[in-house]
C-alpha cells in the first residue's frame, strides 16, 4: 500500500509533483535523475513552466520515489501519481471506458493514502491579491466559488462511493501564492523537529478554518462515511519549499514505511 497522488485540472499538480522530487529540498528529497526527467518531459524552460497534459491519453501514470526526514529517521514514500486531462472523472468516460476506469480504481483503493490538489477560487484570489503586485488583476482560468465548491462535491462523491479504504485523506489548496502571504504563513505552519510550537492538528485546524470554510460541510461528509479515515488541509506553493514539503512530512510521520 502507497500513496496516490490525484487532483483538479489547472490545479498546479505537474509543478507541485515535480518540485517535492528536488534533491534540494530540506526535509524531502528525490533523486537527481528522477528530477531531471521530470523536468525535460514537463517542464518548458523558454515559458518558465510546467506543460499541459496532452490529450493523446485520458491518463499518465506516473511514479514518485521520496526520501522524507522526520525527527527520528529517514522515511521512503512511493507516489502513484495519476495525472488525467478531467475526462476520466466524468460519468460518460467511465461509462464508456469501464477497463481504464476500472484499473485506476484498483489502485486507488489500494493506498493507504491520498493527497487530494485543489486550485485556488477567484473569490479567494481576489480579495488577498494584493499581497503580490505581480499577479494578474485577472484571475484567468480559476474556478469560480460556485464552480469550484460544485467541483468538490464530485470529490465528495468519489471519496464516499469509491474510495472505502484509506486511512489518510490529504487536501492541498495550491497556488498559495495567490492568495496570503507566503513569508507570514510558512513562518507559523513550517515544520520544525526541534520545536513542538504547532502540531500536525494544529496545523490542520489553522488551515481548515481559514481557507476551507466553503467546503468545510463537505469535507466533513468525506470524514464521516470512512471508518478510521484522517482527514488533514495544507496550503502548498512550489514557491514556498517549507509548505510544499509539510504533506509529505506529515505522512512520513503517520505511516509505515511505503
């Protein structure tokens, strides 16, 4: 059993995904060769970012290998990372491609663990935009609140009617830079193994409250209808490498050895 890596499109999932593989990270670590693979298949050096998922397929598998450092040791973590072009979670495609869908469930039932990538919605951008004067007055391609709220309530269907087993559901609101201030939020959320000032419930309670509020009922119906599940909310950037590595610290701290 391992962890599954899955999430909405335009969401940053590529970017995120390629930077928790950066030898150079502080806590979690992939390896080098790993790392520039990813880059010179993903990532568009002239435009200064990470490429679309074509659409030749409706998945790309792919696989993480990360070496995490907790207090007390070094913990590996295996990532099945399903990147997908948003066909696969409609009701047509599955109908109509019951093996692919069917072969994604497996795995997926079989993972101790998820992390679950959300984008940020444009009320949430505009209303904290202005602690970056680079980013666009335009919020672009980002979901509305309604649009994005109706969209967790698919995951909240997934979750309940598919996805009896796992024992950690992680839930990303990414792009944080788009909307808080990145310095001021790392400082009170970064992992520290020598200081016990905000624990994992801490950290969770933090977020949960000040950036889930809409979909706080939601989540909680995923929490309910899974027997044993732990439910954890983070903000990530690829932007801030302290937030980006606390997921992975966190399973890293809960889970076995995977």
């Amino acid at each position: 059993m391992g962890v599954i890596y899955i999430g909405d499109r335009r969401a940053g999932k590529t970017h995120l995904a390629m930077e928790s593989s950066n030898p150079r990270g502080y806590y979690v670590k992939g390896s080098e060769q790993i790392y520039q693979n990813l880059k010179a298949l993903l990532y568009d050096k002239a435009e200064g970012k990470t490429l679309a998922t074509e659409a030749r397929q409706s998945t790309y598998r792919r696989t993480l290998d990360l070496q995490v450092r907790t207090r007390l040791r070094y913990k590996h973590i295996l990532v099945d990372w399903f990147d997908t072009t948003g066909e696969i979670w409609r009701d047509s495609w599955q109908s109509n491609n019951p093996q692919e869908w069917n072969n994604f469930l497996e795995v997926a039932r079989g993972s101790e663990a998820v992390i679950l990538i959300l984008p940020p919605h444009r009320d949430l951008i505009s209303l904290t935009s202005s602690v970056d004067p680079e980013i666009d007055e335009d919020p672009g391609p980002f979901p509305t609140l309604k649009q994005w709220c109706n969209r967790f309530d698919e995951w909240v269907k997934f979750f309940r009617q598919d996805f009896l087993k796992p024992k950690h559901l992680l839930i990303c609101l990414n792009k944080a830079d788009l909307f808080c201030d990145l310095k001021q939020e790392a400082e009170k959320l970064a992992y520290n193994p020598d200081s016990y000032a905000m624990d994992w419930l801490d950290r969770h309670q933090y977020v949960y409250n000040r950036y889930f509020t809409p979909i706080r009922d939601r989540i909680k119906q995923i929490d309910a209808v899974i027997t044993g599940l732990s439910v954890r909310c983070f903000i990530t950037s690829v932007k801030e490498r302290s937030l980006l590595e606390l997921p992975w610290l966190y399973l890293a701290n809960y889970l076995e050895e995977i």
